[in-house]
C-alpha cells in the first residue's frame, strides 16, 4: 500500500469514528424523557390558559425576551427566586422581556395563595396536564429557559437562581 | 521509504516479515519459527510505520493489551455502577442531584458526579466503548490483512528452515507420493502439488472466525450507538388516571400528537380457595397477583396541534394491555410497567352545627381541581383558604405541601352561616379538624372517591434488529473459530530425503490423529513432537 493512501485510510477511519462517537455523546448529555429543548434550539409553541383565565400563547411573545420558568409552590428552591423574578420583571417589563412562570400540575386555588403572597404580576400559566412540561423535557424544576427575540432558545438552567443572576440573564434576552 | 523484502524463493515481502510469505523461510536473524506462527510471520503493520500523529494513534488501538485494559475498564465501570440504583430506579420527582448525596452520602456524591448514576449515558462510558470499537477494528485489520496475505500466497514448497521448526516434523527415505496424496484427500485436505511437494491444509476459512466475530461486535455497538440517534430509540414512562387523557411522550410527528386514555385498570388476585391453586397457594402469604391490566384508546390529533391547547382528538383504536402483550401502533409498543392504587380523587364533606347535629349541605372537592368557593345555598357557603394536597408540617412547623400529589390532602376551610356572617375557620385533614374551640360549626367527612393509575412503558426500538444481527454474526465467528482448526501438512523432497511438517493453530491431538493415520497407512516415518523450550 502506498503511504499516502495509507494516511488517507487511517485518517478517514479515525474522523469516522470521531464523528460518530461524538455525535452519540452530543446526543446522550441532550437526551432527557425523549425530547429536549436546549440551547440553539427553537422553543416549541404552546398555549395555556393562566392563573385569571387568560389564554397565553408564547408565539404572541415574539419580538420579546421571555424568561420561562417552570415551578411549583412545594419547591423550595422555586419560593426562593419568585420575589427576585417579581422585582426583575417590573424593571425589565418596559424593555421588552416578558416573564412566563408556568406552573406544573397544581391546583388554581394553591397556586392563587402562593401568587398573592409573593404579590406576583406576571402570567402564571397553568400546565395541568403537563403537556408543555414533557414537552420541553423538564426533570427537576425549577427550570429556567431563556428564549430571544426571534423564539430561539439562548440558555436552559435548573439552578435555583440569584438576583443577579436574574439580572443577567434579562440582559441576555433584551431585544 | 520502506525496503520490501524479497526471499531467495524470488517472493517480495513487506517490510517487518518475519517469515517469507510463500515458503516460510526466516528472515531475520534470530526468529523463532514455531512462535512466529501465530500470524504467519506477516508484518504487523501497526508496529512498522510510526511517523504522523495518526499512525501513532493507529498504533496504540492496535494493540491488543490496550484492547484487553479497555475491557477491564469497562467491566469494573459497569461493576460499579450497579452498587447504587441507576437514575431510572430513583423515585420520580425528586433530583437526582441532592438524592444521591441524601440517601447515601459523600460515596453517593461522588458516584453522581462521576456520572455513575447514568452509567450508559454518560459521556466518559460512550467514549470508552467509542475506543474499544476502535481498537477492534484497527487490531482486526492490522493482523487479519497480513494473516489473508500470508495465508493467499503461501507456496507448496516450504524453506528448509520452516520445515525443520515445526512442531510436528519427521525425515523419511521410501516414500510413495501418490499414497500420501490419496490418504491425505481421504481425510478431506486439500492437497496441492509442486515439483514432487506436497502442500495438504483443511479449514482454512476457521482462522477468519476471529474477524467474523469482531465484525459483529462492531455492529452490535453501532446499533447501541444509534439508540442515541434521534428517532431510532425511544423509552419513556406515561402514567395515566383512570378516566383521563395522557398524551404519549415521543409520539409527537408534524401530521399530530398520540394521546391515550386509561378506561380501566384492573388487578386480579389469585382465589385461594379455588381447588386448581389451592395446593400451590396454601404456602404463601397474602395474595399473589393474576393478572394486571389497563383497558385503553389511543386517540390521535389533528395535523398542527399545538402543545398544551385542549386537543382535538380523533379515536384510532382501542386495546388491551398485559404484562408481556403489549399495545402496539406505528412502531411503538406500550407495556404494562407499573400502577397505582386508589390514589384519592374527591373528597365529601357536610356542614354540621356542632350543638345539634343538623346538616347544611354537602359539597365535594375534585382534589386535582378544586373550587374557591361551595355555595350551600340558604346563606351557608364554605370557601377553600388553603389547600395542601400532601400535607406535612415544614421544618418552621408551617403547615406545606410535600408536593403536588393528593396523597394526604388538607385543607383550610371558612364556613359560612346565617348565624356566622363572618365565618369561622378550621383546619381539616385526614384524621385531623381543628379549630379555635369556639366555632358553632364544623366540616365533617362524608366519604371519599378513589381513582387508580396506570404506568406503562412506552417504547420504540429501531435498533433492536441490528443488535440482534450483530450477535448472530458474532456467534457464527466464535462457532467458526472454536470448533474448526486450521491444519497443514508439507511434504518435501530434499536431497533423496522426504521431510514431513504439520501445523495447526489449535487442536494439535486432532492433528496428531491425523498424521499418525497417515504414517499408519503409507512408509512416511512416523512425525515426532519437537521439544518445545519456550512452552
């Protein structure tokens, strides 16, 4: 066999593989409950019907930054956050990032006592069936999305978060 | 630029050849015949080119003790992994992250991290499968090519030197050729014949069985590779209610969503007293299970369903769902996993005045839906304050919610009378209606409705049938390798003298049978066992 050749077939078998086992493993650390939204992805439309009865429909948001957070009022870490988001997002309301606080699976009358103690402002729409919650793949919550102007995802967390953190990423999101 | 070698039998042989191709003549100084046999004597190309940084990675997979380490690594990973319960063995709802370290401490940190938790899905485990793939195939191909090579050419006529290192070797004087031939064809060799040598070699193709094999290795982890593709492999849990719609996780395509009703659940028991079980029951205790099962409709929607709107739905088929039967559409299957019993559902209270007794009313609450407030009519309404569908007392002895499950819900109700404009609160639980010790009125319990919930898996597997191939071919190499053996017989006339050598990669009693029946039956001097120091 020539060397050239040589060099050639090991290098092609080698990028093969490479490829191969790194598409696999891109794949595994995206791969929660069948589908997943992450990063660079387009988030999925949804709609729901809110906390007082409005139908929200995150398309109607283009042209926005949303903040979608996922939570329930028995997660501690989400209790944390609410007051942060509630104070960030009368800041930020004005130039142009929308908050979605979709709450996952829990009665009208709970969620309206824990809305009104943390005096929240922004929708709260309810997932009851958990159709947008499997959707988006979320395992523990709370979960944060970051979605931009244009419906693209730019950031996905389950950390519980920091003020500043918020700030940060309302910063990320302004149109 | 590498010298290719050429024998004085007139053969080129690549560069590294330890015996020559066509006769076996040594062709280096201190080679030892009989341990060179392995692969031929052929150029282990790995070990001969090392330049650019491909062939030094070409050459470290293409040793077979980095294979063998790769092995061991995995085995001990995996063996590791199973100390502490995968990620899917964990209940749901809880995070995985604090779980681990919770239950069983720093150890269970640390084995989170490492990713052991989700052992096949962690990206160290994928990679060194991912290597081990590699080293097979580059370890196939740098021996399995020389050993074909060296196998193809091989002459009838055999070197001096090749003839005399075998294991198996005898010197003769009277010798009929055409008897040996005849004999040798009766034990089913294959016999070439070149200027009075004899060349007799039967199951050749056996020495292939060892790349068959790795061959169908490498397909069996490409088809675990491609359950990580997109749409080729899908396995999922879906609990649904009794009476309520679930939509099926994976099932999303553009032409619409699958959703699936539970009509019923159903778990039957084994009758003790029936005579056919009687015996065979009589030594357990409690109740042993017969049959579970959930009776369901698949529904499908319409084209451009959009996530979490209320679905229109159009039926596609009912069915029935056993353990091992399960519900099959499209390329899916649903089996029947798991299931939940009685899970509390609606709650009826009455209004009572604690003096005398009287009822005022009765209202229930849907504990997945329930309402702000119950009018009663005539003035008496009750209004829900707070409800905690499993409660607990918090560590700051607050009542809470463990989650969102009404496993043991409570309630913070404000009852409202003619007499009592303002209200009156109290707290009520299961087992548990507490108030200031003053109020005229109370919720009192009027019975409770359950509902049961199934679990299924849903699955999709793509990959199934390439796995199953990949071990069909890896069992035909190992077959192939095992219960077959390569061996050779060469006859040669030197100088008056007729030499006799025999070779076989394993199985040498199989092939001492052989040349014993054949000095037996002609004058070939009997073939002796070489002594062999380095066994």
């Amino acid at each position: 066999m020539l060397k050239k050749n040589r060099l050639w077939f090991r290098s092609a078998l080698l990028a093969i593989l490479v490829v191969a086992v790194g598409y696999t493993i891109y794949n595994s650390m995206n791969e929660e409950s069948g589908t997943y939204i992450s990063k660079g992805d387009t988030a999925p439309n949804f709609v729901l019907t809110d906390l007082n009865g409005k139908q929200v429909e995150l398309e109607d948001y283009r042209g926005k930054g949303v903040f979608l957070n996922f939570w329930g009022t028995w997660c501690k870490p989400c209790e944390r956050e609410m007051p942060y988001m509630q104070r960030q997002y009368e800041k930020y309301k004005e130039q142009g990032v929308e908050i979605l606080a979709v709450n996952v699976s829990e009665t009208n009358v709970s969620v309206k006592n824990f809305a009104d103690r943390y005096r929240m402002s922004f929708p709260i729409p309810m997932d009851k069936q958990r159709e947008v919650t499997k959707a988006f793949g979320i395992g523990p919550i709370p979960t944060t999305i970051l979605i931009d102007k244009n419906g693209k995802v730019v950031e996905r967390t389950s950390e519980s978060l920091s003020e500043k953190k918020i700030i940060s990423f309302m910063e990320k999101i302004k149109p | 630029m590498m010298q290719k070698i050429t024998c004085e039998c007139g053969h080129s042989n690549p560069y590294g050849t330890s015996l020559c191709q066509a006769c076996g003549k040594p062709l280096k100084q201190d080679v030892e015949v009989l341990s060179s046999m392995r692969y031929e004597g052929s150029a282990r190309r790995s070990q001969t080119y090392k330049q650019t940084f491909v062939d030094k990675t070409w050459n470290f997979f293409s040793s077979v003790k980095v294979g063998v380490w790769l092995i061991v690594i995995i085995l001990v990973a995996a063996a590791i992994g199973t100390i502490f319960p995968q990620e899917t063995f964990i209940p749901p709802n809880v995070d995985p992250a604090t779980h681990y370290e919770s239950e069983y401490g720093t150890f269970g940190l640390i084995y989170y991290l490492l990713g052991f938790h989700n052992l096949y899905g962690s990206w160290w485990f994928i990679l060194l499968l991912g290597m081990l793939g590699l080293s097979i195939i580059i370890a196939s191909l740098d021996r399995g090519i020389p050993l074909y090579k060296a196998l193809k050419t091989q002459r009838v006529t055999r070197h001096d030197q090749f003839m005399k290192n075998q294991r198996l070797f005898s010197k003769s004087n009277d010798v009929e050729l055409d008897e040996i031939k005849y004999t040798l064809e009766s034990l089913r060799y294959k016999v070439r014949e070149e200027n009075g040598n004899l060349f007799a070699e039967k199951g050749r193709f056996s020495r292939w069985g060892a790349y068959v094999n790795h061959v169908g290795l490498i397909i069996f982890l490409t088809g675990a590779m491609l359950r990580f593709f997109p749409g080729m492999y899908v396995d999922d849990i879906l609990w649904v209610r009794e009476g309520e719609k679930a939509s099926i996780p994976g099932t999303s395509t553009e032409d619409g969503q699958y959703y699936l009703e539970n009509n019923d659940f159903i778990l039957e028991m084994y009758d003790k007293e029936e005579k056919k079980f009687n015996s065979a029951l009589s030594s357990v205790d409690g109740e042993v299970a017969k049959n579970y099962q959930s009776n369901v409709t698949l529904y499908k929607t319409k084209e451009n369903h959009t996530i979490g709107a209320e679905p229109e739905l159009v039926k596609v088929k009912n069915g029935e769902i056993r353990v091992n039967e399960p519900f099959k559409f499209d390329s899916f299957a649903l089996y029947q996993t798991d299931f939940k019993l009685n899970e509390f559902y609606k709650m009826s209270f009455e209004l009572e005045e604690k003096a005398t007794g009287n009822k005022f009313g009765k209202l229930t609450v849907d504990l997945h839906d329930p309402k702000k407030e119950y009018d009663l009519g005539d003035g008496y309404k009750v209004k829900i304050e707070e409800y905690f569908p499993n409660f607990v007392l918090n560590d700051q002895n607050q009542p809470s919610t463990v989650n969102n499950l009404p496993d043991n819900p409570a309630f913070v109700f404000s009852m409202y009378s003619p007499k009592t404009p303002d209200g009156e609160k109290a707290f009520v639980g299961i087992q548990k209606n507490i108030d200031s010790g003053e109020n005229q009125f109370k919720m009192s319990f009027a019975g409770i409705e359950t509902k049961d919930l199934t679990a299924l898996t849903v699955r999709k597997d793509h990959t199934l049938w390439i796995i199953a191939l990949g071990g069909i071919i890896f069992m035909i190499g190992v077959t192939q390798g095992l219960y077959w053996n390569y061996r050779r017989i060469w006859i040669k006339q030197n100088a008056g003298e007729v030499w006799a050598a025999a070779h076989t990669n394993k199985n040498w009693y199989g092939l001492k049978k052989d040349v014993e029946f054949l000095s037996d039956k002609t004058n070939l001097t009997p073939l002796e066992e070489k002594e062999t120091a380095s066994k």
